[in-house]
C-alpha cells in the first residue's frame, strides 16, 4: 500500500479515536460507541493490505 494512503488510513482512526474519547466526556458513551470499531478498522487496515499482497 502507498505510504500517503496508509497515513490517511492512520489520520482517519485518531480522528475517530479523538471523537470518541472527546464524545464520551460530553454526551456520555452511546454516542461514541460506533467510533472505537470504526477507529480500529481504520487502524489495522493498512497491516491488513500489506499482510494480503506479501501472503499472495
């Protein structure tokens, strides 16, 4: 995978993170909860690419 893709892969989950952590000290933590996975996905998916075309 291209580094700048992966850097807005990266970017992307701190930004959810961020809303998340942000969004459960304001409205409480049902607002945020779809955020964390979202923010994970977005996290692993660059491993997961590269791990794919290395395997294949």
């Amino acid at each position: 995978m291209d580094p700048r893709l992966s850097f807005f892969f990266y970017l992307g989950a701190l930004v959810c993170f961020a809303l998340a952590a942000a969004g459960s000290r304001v409205g409480g933590a049902r607002g945020s909860v779809g955020l964390v996975p979202l923010g994970l996905g977005l996290w692993l998916f660059p491993l997961l690419w590269t791990t794919g075309v290395d395997a294949f």
